[in-house]
C-alpha cells in the first residue's frame, strides 16, 4: 500500500487481500512502508483479513517501518495480535 488506508482506500486492501485468498494464498505479508496514515477502517480490514487467513490454516504478516503507523498498532493493542517486522524481507522470513 501506498498512502493513506482509511475509509475511502479501505475497500480496496480488502478486495486485494479476499481475492489473494480466494487463489489460495496461505501467507501474505501486508507491506505498509509507504503508508503515511492509518485509521480504525483500514485496521479493521486487516484484523478481518488476519482473521480469514487464520481460518485458512494461513498466516498473515505486517512490514511496517514507519513508526507512526506502528504506533496505531501500539497504541490499539494490536501489535500483541499481528507479527509485525520493519521490513518485507523480515516479514517474509517471520
């Protein structure tokens, strides 16, 4: 993702990640580097879709190096939930 994830880009990440899915994905990491913004919609996409993978038997892994994009995770407790890595490559080897 590049951008903001809020209500209006929301939708989006989610029909990338069902149709991901859809194709049998069984581990996806969700690279946030470009994110500047996050708000609650785009945080309750990724707990739905975290959610959907785990039913799947799959794994779902944030790369997330911008701190005040970590600190939404932090500060709604989800950094406890996701495995998130500072980097793709470090998300990939989690």
């Amino acid at each position: 993702m590049v951008g903001e994830v809020d209500l209006s880009s929301a939708a989006l990440l989610r029909a990338r990640i069902e149709e991901l899915l859809h194709l049998g994905a069984q581990r996806l990491v969700v690279d946030l580097r470009g994110v500047g913004f996050m708000d609650s919609s785009g945080l309750s996409v990724l707990v739905a879709c975290m959610k959907r993978m785990r039913e799947a038997g799959g794994e779902l892994v944030i790369a997330c190096p911008n701190d005040s994009i970590l600190k939404v995770f932090t500060v709604t407790g989800l950094d406890r939930v996701f495995t998130i890595r500072p980097s793709v490559g470090e998300a990939i080897r989690a």
